[in-house]
C-alpha cells in the first residue's frame, strides 16, 4: 500500500493508464519544473473509501488543488476550468464515466 492506501495492483494500473493529467492533459512523462505541473493522486469522487479504477486517478498538482472537495460537475463550472479550457467534454474517460454515474446517483436519489 502507499500513503494514500492505494494497493499496489491498482497503483500500478493507474500509473499506466493516466500518463497526463485527467483534467487538462498535461503530460507526466516529461518531467516539469512547474509544481502545478507535477502529478498527484486523486479521488475523483471525493470520498477516500472509494479506492477503485473508477475512483483514483492521476492529476496534476495545479487541477488538483483547484478543485479540492468540490464535486466534479461543480469543479468543471469554475473559473480555474474556464481558464484552462477544461470542460465535460474535454476530460479523460475515467473522469468523464465518474461524472456520469455520479449524475445518475443524483437523478435517482432526487426522483425519490
């Protein structure tokens, strides 16, 4: 496990997938001077228990503490995103899938 109780396997598989930040794409494979640049660990949605494929994922530092414990659908209507051009449509798959279950959840848990 690492700090963040991430087991190996999944560290693993996560470090090959996300090879450039979820968020707003950039690359980890060449290392930057920039600490907004660098990569970090991220719960998509955020709730440390949730420690899945579908949950953690690789951003970097700058996305990261931008969007905090904001939701994903909140987070994309902020400024920071509108800076950056970081949008629904524009984030990797895994970011995009948790947005919509999280959306579903949303729907169903409204609808009763």
């Amino acid at each position: 496990m690492n700090r963040w109780n991430i087991p190996p396997a999944l560290e693993h598989e996560v470090l090959q997938r996300d090879l450039q930040c979820i968020y707003c794409g950039t690359s980890f494979l060449v290392p930057s001077l920039l600490r907004r640049d660098k990569p970090s660990w991220e719960h998509i949605v955020n709730d440390e228990t949730l420690i899945t494929r579908e949950n953690i994922a690789r951003c970097c530092m700058g996305c990261n503490a931008s969007k905090g414990q904001k939701p994903l659908a909140v987070w994309l209507t902020s400024r920071y995103c509108q800076r950056y051009g970081i949008t629904r449509e524009s984030i990797a798959r895994v970011a995009r899938e948790a947005l919509v279950a999280s959306e579903s959840i949303d729907v169903g848990a409204s609808a009763d």
